[in-house]
C-alpha cells in the first residue's frame, strides 16, 4: 500500500512548471467529467432499441449519472478535507475507470445503470476537491485566470462532447461510447501523480450522519420535482418532496452547530459568499429552462432540422469558451461583482432577444442571438467562481468548490423541471420560456451592481 502522501504548505501557488503540469491534469479531469455526464445523451436510442427498453427507462442512463453528482459532492469535498484533496482527487479517477469497465461489459440495463452511477461517484470524488487544487496551484492574483481557464475546459467539452458520441457509434459498439473519458482520466492520473498539491488535510472524524442526511435531501427534492413537472407520478412526486424537506429541516439543524459542515452553512451565512452563490443557481437554472425548450420552439414554430437546431445550441459553449478565459482575467482586475453585472445585463438581452425570435427566423439570426446569451454567461460565470472561491478561508476551499458544483447541478435539474412543467402545460414552445430566463437573469444582474456598489459587502 503506497503511503500517504506528506502535506504542503502552499503559500501562494505552485511553482513552475510544476504548475502547468497541474493545470494540465485539472484540466483533463476537468473534461473527463464533463464529456461523460453529456455524451450518453447521443446514445440513449440506441441503447434503448439494444437492451430492448423504453426510451424513459434509457433516459435514466443519463440523469442516474447526474443526480448521483448531486448527491456525493458536498459529502465527498468534506471526505476530501480529511484524506487529502489529490488523494481523493485521483482515487475517483480510478473508481471512474473501474466503472467505465462495468460500463463497457454491461448487457442489461440494470447492469447499466449500476456502471453508471458508480461512474458518477468517481467523478463526484473529483469535481467535489477541483476548485480546491485550483486554488492551490494558482497565485492568488491569477485564480481568476485559473478559473476562467476551467470553465473554457468545461464548455469546450461540452461542445465536443455530441460529435464525438456521434463518431463513436458510427465504428463501434455503443458501449464504448462510455469509455471516451478515458484517455482524459489516464493523462490526468499520469500528471497528477507529478504536479498535483496536497494541502493539509483536517483530523476530525467524519460526519456519516450528515453525509447521508445530505444525499437524501436531495435526492428527494430533484427527484420530486421532476416527477411533478413531468406529471409522471403526481401522488410519488408529493411524498418525496414532503420527505426532502423533512431530511432539509433535519440536516440544517443537525449541520447548524458544527465546526466544519458538510452543508456549508459557515460560507452560506457570509453575505459576500450566499449572494453569488444564489445568483450561480439562478443562472443555471434560467439557462436550463431556455436551453430544455428552445428547441421545441424551432423545431415546432421556425421548422429547424435537428442539425440546424444543434448547429444554432452550440453557439452557446462555443462563444464561452472565447469568453470565459478573458472574463477569468479581467476578474483578477477589476470588480467581479461588477463584471457578472454586465455579464448578466448582456445575457438579460440575449434571453429578450430569443423571447421576441419570429416564428420565420433564419440560423444565423438565432445563432446570432445565442451568441450573445454566451457572451454575457461567460462574463459572468468566471468572476462568480472568483468570488466564491477567493472569499472563502483556504481551509474551506473544497467546500465552496464542492458547494459550487453542487448549486450548479441543482440548478440545472430546476430549470429542466420548470421547463418539462411548460411544455406539459403547451406554453414551452413558445417566447414564455425565454422570457422567464431573461427575468430570472435581471434579478441577477441588479444583485451583482447593488453587491457592487462602495461600502456593500
């Protein structure tokens, strides 16, 4: 058994270029997440007509893999305070290639869905301590830069992520459409075991209660949601959302008292820390609820091919992976409160643009308007992970990075429930959609300048 690596004191970044070694493998573990939670999307028919199931069952090949996420990041970033964030970093890298093994050999959709989730849990293990060893590697002038380099990592792999499902199902077997992370996941251990930091780690016992009590809150509040908005269980839908916010209650009062809660009630009471984390699920949500229903709006109102209508989507990730780099730079600069203001007054814009989309619209002017959702997203979300990150104390940097992600998810799985409920209701396919997004994104945007203004902390 090797032995526990020895912990750093890290005073202000790594050294380079020990530090482009680290970017590096952040950046690949980064995309190996990213790529797996999206690229089974291209997949779902076809899995569903091999193992000869509905197409609602292989569905759950994809949102298994997210509300696992959801579930182990807070438990898993507090785990990583204790053991070490590269220890735990690389050790769900291993549990995720272990399972893409599952994945490859499955041959039932139980067997699948198993792969899947411990998929999930390994990539938890690594998101839930990456802005952690983020913040580890950079100077605390650059993390802005750092972390606007991460966030271009996650749109440029969301961005390749369809086309190379596409490519791999056309030579091989859709099994393997599973194993695309996994040359990310090697170069990244191969890397890590060289340049990744290993800060202090905590000697407290771990909060099992907490842990559990946490994936179970939510758990049971997404899941509710979703039956509610798909109208798929009403009466189920109820009692799971009754029972999520029984296991909230109880885990806010079993977290209230503790010196280092896995729900991290110590940052969220910060003012400078709970207003861009609520701007961050709002975001994520308006962004769901736009990008679940436009594309009903093209196909049904403006006639789009589904070529033309992913060909319109991906000016989004495209334009942030542009965007999210300088945004990371200027935030090392100037007022990030400020910039995720005009991030989101640019993005408020894109969104009225979209609501007000004639039903005869060409590509370009739809692309057009994406863009601009793109621009003003991108100038927001790198100083809002800025914030966030730099104002927590060092020592709780895996947690405001595993509350990030967290938040992100949640918000995602909520504006793709508001948007299921439309679309149930026959009011998703039109400008309403669009037109909530570019509300929800005001609010935002005012938040930002008033957090912004001198004397406001």
């Amino acid at each position: 058994m090797n032995p526990r690596p020895a912990a750093e004191v890290i005073e202000d970044g790594l050294p380079i270029p020990r530090r482009y070694v680290a970017i590096f493998a952040l950046s690949a573990g980064t995309a190996l997440a990213v790529i797996d939670g999206t690229i089974a999307n291209v997949a779902l028919p076809t899995i569903a007509r091999a193992l000869s199931v509905p197409a609602s069952q292989a569905a759950h090949v994809v949102t298994l893999y997210q509300l696992v996420l959801v579930m182990a990041l807070l438990p898993l970033s507090a785990l990583g305070d204790r053991i070490g964030h590269r220890r735990l970093y690389q050790s769900g890298q291993m549990i995720f290639i272990v399972a893409t093994l599952a994945c490859v050999f499955a041959t039932s959709l139980p067997q699948l869905l198993f792969a899947r989730a411990l998929q999930g849990l390994g990539a938890a293990g690594a998101l839930s301590v990456s802005s952690a060893l983020i913040r580890a590697a950079y100077p605390a002038r650059q993390l802005g830069r750092g972390l606007g380099i991460n966030s271009m990592i996650v749109a440029s792999a969301g961005a390749l992520s369809p086309t190379l499902g596409g490519v791999i199902l056309h030579v091989a077997p859709w099994q393997w459409v599973f194993a695309a992370p996994v040359p990310f996941a090697l170069l990244s251990l191969a890397a890590g075991a060289i340049a990744l930091p290993q800060p202090k780690t905590v000697l407290e016992r771990y909060d099992y209660l907490g842990a559990l009590l946490n994936a179970a809150t939510f758990a049971l509040l997404i899941l509710g949601l979703q039956d509610l908005a798909y109208g798929r269980d009403i009466p189920s839908g109820i009692l799971k959302l009754v029972a999520g916010v029984a296991a909230a209650a109880t885990l806010i009062r079993q977290q209230s008292h503790a010196a280092r809660p896995i729900l991290p009630l110590d940052l969220l009471r910060q003012s400078r820390l709970a207003v861009p984390v609520t701007g961050l699920l709002l975001a994520f949500m308006a962004q769901m609820i736009l990008l679940v229903s436009l594309p009903f709006r093209l196909a049904h109102r403006s006639g789009f091919t589904p070529v033309e209508i992913g060909g319109t989507l991906s000016l989004w990730p495209l334009t942030l992976i542009i965007v999210s780099p300088l945004a990371g730079m200027l935030s090392d600069r100037i007022s990030n409160r400020l910039l995720g203001g005009v991030g989101m007054a640019i993005t408020t814009a894109g969104f009225s643009a979209i609501a007000l989309l004639p039903d005869q619209v060409s590509q370009l002017d739809a692309s057009v308007r994406m863009a601009i959702c793109g621009l003003g997203f991108g100038l927001f979300l790198s100083p809002n992970a800025r914030t966030i990150i730099g104002a927590a104390p060092r020592t709780r940097a895996a947690a405001a990075g595993g509350l990030m992600a967290t938040t992100r998810l949640t918000g995602q799985a909520l504006g793709a429930s508001i948007a299921g409920g439309l679309l149930a209701l026959g009011t998703g396919d039109g400008a309403l959609p669009a037109g909530l997004a570019a509300s929800v994104a005001s609010l935002i945007g005012l938040a930002c300048i008033g957090q912004s203004r001198p004397g406001v902390s």
